[in-house]
C-alpha cells in the first residue's frame, strides 16, 4: 500500500513537471515519448486457509468439490447412513423407530490433508471395510478471465481392508462459483471394476458417470446441497444415485442432515447406483455428515 502511494506521488510529481515544462519552454517540436504504460496488477491469488462462502467445505455429500486445501493443514469428517429406509412401513413405525435411527448404519470415516500448495490426498475407510485412497490436483482456478475451476482426481477403492477388489477411478471436478452465493459442478469420471461380480461372469465391468451437484447459500452460514449421479455409460444395475441435504456451518465443523437413496460412500460404490424398493422405485434414508477443518 505504502510503495503503490510512493509510485502514484513520484508519478504525479512528473506529470506536474511537464506541464510546467510544456507552459514555459519554448514551442518546439517534441520528440514521440518512447515510455510504456505500467503494467497491470496480477491477480491475486486466493489464500487457501480463508474461508470460501461460496463452496466451504471438500465435498458435496458424497462428491469431491473444487475446494483448495492449505498446504500441511488437514480436515477430518464422518458419514452416516441410517440403513432404514423412511418409506418403510406407517409413519407411526417410522417414528417409534426415531425415523432410522433405532436402525444400524454405514458409516465412513474420512482424513485428508493438503500436500502441496492446491494438492491434497485423502484416506477414507466405512464399516463394511472399504478402503477408498485419493487425490486432488487443483490445475485452474476460477478467475476474471476464466469462468471455471479444474481440478483433476484420482482413486481406488478395495475391499476388506484394502486386500481384495480394487476399483481405480479418474477423472475432472468443474466448479462454477457465483460470488459469495454458492456453487456448481460437473463431474466427469471413469471408474474401472465398478461390477463387484468377478470378471469372468460379466460383460460391464466399468462405469463412465457425470456427477451433477450445486450448494445454494441461503442464510450467512446455512446452504442446501444437492447431487445427481447418473451413469452414462458401462455397469449400471441400479437407480441413479441421488442425495439432497441441509447443511450448516459453524466455524471450522459442518453439519448436513442427508436424505439420499443410496449407501455409496466410495466411488465404486457411487457408480452402482441407488437403492430400489420392491415396487420398482427408491428408497430413501436418512443420515449425517460432520466435517472439521484443522485450520
């Protein structure tokens, strides 16, 4: 701020001078001024550690989002899926049963931390012993002159504790921020061995799918969330994955009452889609995710 002031009056002191100069020196031709116009300012970059209102935490309910980690910081979060679905019986049993929570659950629990300045990898593990490993590469942010956000991921899931079925999966994370107000996102990824069957008894035995999703701010630290999984192409022998929450924020913890029609917490499990019900429809269950950022 203080060397910018000092520029402006160094400037000005010169400006001041020639005309001075222009009004008592006699007229004669001048010579072409060979000074070049400054330089623009560059674009600030954005500090990772500050909060961003418009996407303020690592994923959606279940996908990635675009949000940077602070390089050496770290966030931790939960998962919950009641395994009871809310369309289950009378509304009366539904609430004897405090709407699912009398029920057991899936749960996950999620350790990422950032590695190098826009990199971060993240370990996840849920109680039917998946493993998930990860990895986030911010490549460009959203900017004045570019109007989106590209981050490339990778992962790959395996099953009993990371010993059987490895399920490796690629692919982008799009954000589009609109001011303070919220986000959305497009998420193109291929998943391999998304058909827990063994490979020999199957024709599709990969997933390509686009994850759809957006969180609205609604209130100074109150959002609603949404995402839509639909497969494109390969193994698809289930509903479309499909979860909507309520989310609020509180310092460095975010709480999201989940209502979602599947338990895919993983990105192979994502991609084989939501639970149906018996009449051909799905079923929906209720759940949480709390996240904490150590920064």
């Amino acid at each position: 701020m203080t060397r910018h002031f000092s520029t402006a009056l160094v400037l000005a002191a010169f400006a001041w001078g020639a005309v001075a100069n222009a009004q008592t020196a006699p007229a004669s031709p001048s010579p072409q001024s060979t000074a070049t116009p400054p330089a623009a300012p560059a674009e600030e970059e954005r500090d990772d550690a500050v909060l961003n209102r418009s996407q303020p935490d690592f994923t959606l309910i279940n996908l990635p989002t675009g949000l940077r980690m602070p390089q050496w910081k770290s966030a931790f979060r939960i998962t919950h899926r009641f395994t009871r679905p809310l369309g289950d019986g009378s509304f009366g049993n539904l609430a004897a049963d405090a709407f699912g929570l009398d029920s057991g659950a899936v749960i996950g629990m999620e350790f990422r931390m950032g590695i190098v300045p826009g990199g971060q990898v993240v370990f996840y593990r849920t109680n039917d012993r998946t493993i998930q490993f990860s990895g986030q590469y911010d490549v460009k942010q959203q900017s004045e002159s570019f109007p989106l956000g590209i981050a490339a991921y990778v992962s790959v899931d395996g099953t009993n504790n990371f010993r059987d079925s490895y399920s490796p999966a690629v692919g982008a994370v799009l954000t589009r921020e609109f001011a303070d107000h919220g986000a959305v996102y497009l998420e193109p990824i291929f998943v391999n061995n998304s058909n827990p069957e063994p490979k020999e008894l199957v024709d599709d035995n990969d997933t390509f799918l686009l994850g759809i999703g957006g969180r609205i701010r609604v209130r100074p630290t109150v959002y609603l969330v949404g995402e839509l999984v639909p497969r494109l192409s390969g193994y698809d022998p289930k509903k479309t994955a499909a979860s909507f929450a309520i989310e609020k924020r509180a310092g460095g913890h975010a709480f999201q009452l989940v209502f979602s029609n599947t338990f895919g917490l993983t990105m192979a499990q994502i991609a084989r889609g939501g639970e149906p019900n018996s009449s051909g429809g799905n079923n929906w269950y209720m759940g949480f995710n709390i996240s904490r950022k150590f920064f």
